[in-house]
C-alpha cells in the first residue's frame, strides 16, 4: 500500500507524507507500513502516529509500559472499530512500532465516528470518502489535533504546521452498512466535549 502511495505522488510531482497515522489492531498492518518507510527513508523518515480504539489498545500499552515487551490489553474490547478490537500485538509488528514509531494513541469510539462524517462529508474541491469505522481513526483524530484548541499540545509535539503534508490510510470501506447510516446519517456517537 505504502509503495503505490509513495509512487503516485511522485508520478504527480508531489513530496512525501512528513507524517503517517496509522490505525493498528494487533499491529501488522501498521507495522509493514512503518517498516517500509523505516527502510526505505532511514532518520528522514515521516513521523508515524499509531492509532487504537480505547478498549483494544494494546500497542498503545506495550508503548507505555517502557519495557519493549509487548502486552495484551484484557477485558471488555468492545468497539466500533471491529477490525482493530484484537487486544494483543503481533510480535513482528510490535518490534518495529517500539522502534520506530513515534507516537501512540488511544483513542475513543466518537474519534472514530467524527473521521467517518468528516470523510463523508467534504468542503469545497475535497474528494469524499466512504469509510468504515477502524479506517477513519486516524483522520478522526487528525481533524481534532488541527481544529480543537485542547490539542495544540499533540499538535506541538508532532511538529505539525503549515508546511506539513499528513497522509492517513483508510483500510476499509462501510463494511456494515447500519452501522455507517447511523454514525453518518443519525448522528450516533457524537463527540461532546472531545
């Protein structure tokens, strides 16, 4: 996925991604991706920005943790992000977050919802996107990092500006067609005071 992203954007002149967010379940997805542009782009890599639900983060966990072990997160995993919903990071995945990722986040069910109606709802010459749940996580949490004044912080310490260029990755599409009418149409899972 990473390889035909970089190479469309040099087939239109355009410079790449100086960050990546990145939605992970148990990491392997996440982890090709950073490993990718680990090997590929060295220290002048983009600053990558895993994401999880809340009730599954278990990268977030491992990150937390500060032992470079990876941990399971036990319970109740319930989220609207099935495909994320995993609770234990692959191993291979895990190595390379730990060592290469540099920011991890945990995130609540209405980031996710807000990144679905943000993507399916453009302004101006915007495309619009139909995304699923576990694929708007991370666009979900991008649009607060940039419009919300609480998170001037993250968006401090990620040194995102004017000059960045953020590529987020939906990995699908609206895979349960009630569950995408009622967080887009109906408004389930709105985000107050997020």
């Amino acid at each position: 996925i990473i390889d035909e992203v970089i190479e469309q954007l040099k087939e239109r002149g355009e410079e790449l991604p100086t960050h990546i967010f990145l939605q992970a379940g148990v990491g392997s997805f996440a982890g090709a991706i950073q490993g990718y542009v680990a090997a590929q782009y060295g220290k002048e890599r983009p600053i990558t920005v895993i994401v999880e639900p809340h009730n599954a983060a278990c990268i977030f966990k491992s990150a937390s943790m500060n032992d470079g072990k990876p941990y399971a997160v036990k319970g109740d995993l319930k989220t609207i992000m099935a495909g994320l919903a995993c609770g234990e990071p692959n191993t291979i995945g895990w190595n390379i977050l730990r060592d290469y990722a540099d920011a991890y986040v945990s995130c609540e069910d209405e980031i996710a919802a807000r990144g679905m109606r943000v993507l399916s709802n453009p302004l101006k010459n915007d495309k619009r996107v139909i995304s699923g749940e576990s694929g708007a996580a991370g666009f979900g949490l991008l649009s607060l990092i940039l419009e919300k004044e609480e998170y001037r912080d993250i968006l401090k310490k990620l040194n995102i500006n004017k000059e960045s260029r953020i590529l987020t990755i939906s990995t699908e599409g609206a895979t349960d067609l009630d569950g995408f009418k009622n967080i887009v149409w109906n408004g389930f899972y709105p985000l107050l005071n997020k």
